[in-house]
C-alpha cells in the first residue's frame, strides 16, 4: 500500500512531458522484496537466539564486556553504527549540492524575458509552398500576427532559444585577428551538437530574424539600431552582433562599422554591422552565451542554407495575461492564409523548465531518498 501511494506521488511530481516514469507495481519484484525481507528476518532473529542458548548464561554475562570476542564484537556493532549514519549524511549532502545547482539555473540570467512569450512552430511543410515563395509567406504571417488583439509583440526566428540546436559559421571580420591554425576544425550547419565554440575559433553562432523579435523576447540594442522592414533583400546586406561578439572579434571595441563576411566555402558577401544588442543564453541554460550574429529574414540566402527551411519559430509576447489564450487568435491568423499551415506551441517559460528538468528530476529524487535513508536511521533500521 504504502508502495502503491508513494510511487503514484514520485510520478506526479517528476513526469513532464519529456520524461514519463512508470512505476506500476511489478508482482514479481515485490514478491522477491518479500521474500528477501522474510529471509533476513529470520536470519537475523534466529541467530542471536541460537547464538544465546549455547553456554552458560551468567558466564556470558559475567565476561560479555572483556576479552577479543567482546571486542571485536564492539567494534563491528560500532562500525555499523558509523556506517548507518554516514550513508544518510552522503546522500543528504549529495541533495544539497543537487537543490544549489537546481536553484543556480533557476536564477541564471537567460538575457531574455521569457515572461507571457508565446512561441510556435510554423510550418509549411503540408501546403508546398515553393522555396522562392516561402519568405514573402512567412512576411504575411508576420503582417497577420502582428494585427491580432492582445500581441504586444511578434517575431520569426530560425533557432529558437534553448532548444539545443546551433547553427554556426566561420566569420571573417573587417579589423580583426583570425587564427588561422583553427580554421575549417568545426563543420559548419544548422543542427543538435554538444561541441562547444572555444574563444579561439573563428566561428559564431547565428540567427535570422524579423523586425520585433528582439523586443519581443526582451533583448536589449546596445548600440546602433534593431533590423526593421526597411532591410529587405534588395537592401544593402546588413547584421547585428551581440557584446560576445564583439569581444571575441574585435576585443571589445565598437562593432558598428565593421563587415562581417559569413563563410561557406567561399566567403559570401559582406554584411556591415548595424548594431550591437545584448547577450542572451542560445543553446541551453547550462553554459555562457556565444558569440552570435543576427541577419534580417528578408535576407535569408545562400550564406545560410540552400533554401529558406519550410519551418521557422514564431515569437508573440502577449500584452497581458497567459500568452496561451492567443493560440487561437494566432491559429486563426496564420491558417487564414492557407488551412493547411501547421502550428505547435510552447511558451517560451516551459522551454526554460524543460531545460533544467534534469536538474529538477535529480534534485527532488536525491531529496527523496536522502529524507528516506535519514527516516531508516533514526529508527534504527
């Protein structure tokens, strides 16, 4: 019983929508538990009794404390008294240090306000609209979106942060040092990797974006000016940079200016940097923002991908209250162009929580089992 109620509260405490337990009692495990449990009753009852009826009860007593029998005796019941004691400590500090790394990336500053955002993946996968026509489609959605009741603010994306994909690129930067012994050692493209971007390579992560996208997630323009409608693609080919950058580039010293040439086999065409905005976690919460780069989605081309992707990340931050009463309103926008647009939604604050969701689930089971083994000890079992 007491099995049945427990595992049932482990589940809803711990399953998300990513990590599902199944704790459904197993009749075979709990009879072999059983059965364990009655041998070492047995065992160890019977044998201190076993143990008493041989000899003389009151010699027994009389020499109990004297001689290397009742020392070594004193000692293993001292030994196992230390041992039940320090194993309950390890696990109580093994959850302490789980609950600081827990509560740390909570208050890690993300460089975004994730706070009634509301993001979904649009997809035009099922409606085949043509490649030359997909950012021309994606610039009416945004038009549609932007005018619907209650969106303070909207953007589409190619990466959406925190999701675990990078797409990164080897940069040539006017005014700056490229170490050249470090070129062409990460391959370049748009996906999940766990290898990290050291300070020496000449590589930045990237995003293309929407005019609004910034204010809509809260980044801040430190420098310079934002992407607006006015940088199209027949416009003069432009890009913004976050502080990361323009440390690890051109050593801190002012971006605005400089061009950026974005290399896929051939470096293609400068970009000038028009403005620097503030830095913000881009793959996961766990490790320091990257260097990266932001173009305009009008002027996705062919020194990102091929083609435009048939899937980008849209951003709408609600003016007020929960930002999923706008799913419908959005639905309704963005299927109002063509019925067969698919959308799936997560607000950007779950996307913080499924991050950390490892952290979580290994801080509340070290907390369970810590309090646990700290119970058996103090009642002696």
């Amino acid at each position: 019983v007491v099995a049945h109620w427990t595992s049932r509260l482990l589940v809803q405490q711990l399953s998300t929508d990513t990590v599902a337990l199944n704790l459904t009692l197993d009749w075979r495990v709990l009879s072999f538990t059983a059965g364990i449990s009655v041998l070492t009753a047995v065992v160890f009852g019977i044998a201190p009794a076993v143990r008493a009826t041989r000899g003389d009860p009151i010699e027994t007593l009389r020499q109990g404390g004297r001689g290397a029998a009742g020392s070594t005796k004193a000692r293993l019941a001292g030994g196992l008294v230390v041992t039940q004691v320090v194993l309950p400590l390890v696990l109580v500090v093994g959850a302490g240090l789980f609950l600081r790394t827990f509560a740390s990336l909570t208050h890690a500053s993300l460089g975004f306000d994730a706070d009634r955002v509301l993001m979904a993946q649009v997809s035009t996968r099922r409606a085949e609209v043509p490649p030359q026509d997909r950012l021309e489609m994606f610039a009416r959605i945004h038009e549609r979106v932007r005018a619907v009741p209650g969106v303070a603010g909207s953007g589409f994306s190619l990466i959406a942060p925190l999701t675990g994909r990078l797409w990164h690129r080897q940069v040539h930067v006017s005014g700056s040092w490229t170490p050249q012994e470090e070129r062409n050692t990460l391959p370049s493209g748009i996906g999940s990797t766990s290898r990290d971007l050291t300070p020496t390579e000449p590589y930045t992560a990237l995003n293309a974006v929407t005019p609004g996208w910034m204010a809509t997630l809260g980044l801040s323009v430190r420098g310079g000016r934002d992407i607006t409608d006015a940088d199209r693609a027949s416009a003069p080919r432009v890009a913004l940079v976050n502080e990361k950058f323009a440390r690890k580039f051109l050593a801190g010293q002012n971006a605005i200016g400089h061009t950026i040439q974005v290399v896929k086999g051939n470096p293609a065409p400068p970009r000038e940097i028009v403005g620097v905005v503030s830095d913000a976690a881009y793959r996961n919460i766990r490790e320091a923002a990257l260097p990266t780069v932001y173009v305009p989605l009008a002027q996705f081309d062919a020194d990102a991908t091929p083609l435009p992707p048939t899937d980008f990340i849209l951003s709408v931050r609600a003016a007020s209250g929960p930002p999923a009463a706008l799913k419908k309103a959005v639905t309704d926008a963005v299927t109002g162009l063509n019925p067969r647009f698919a959308l799936t939604y997560r607000s950007l604050a779950e996307q913080v929580g499924r991050t950390m969701q490892q952290e979580r689930l290994l801080a509340m089971l070290s907390v369970f089992f810590g309090a646990l083994a700290v119970l058996m000890a103090a009642i002696g079992l």
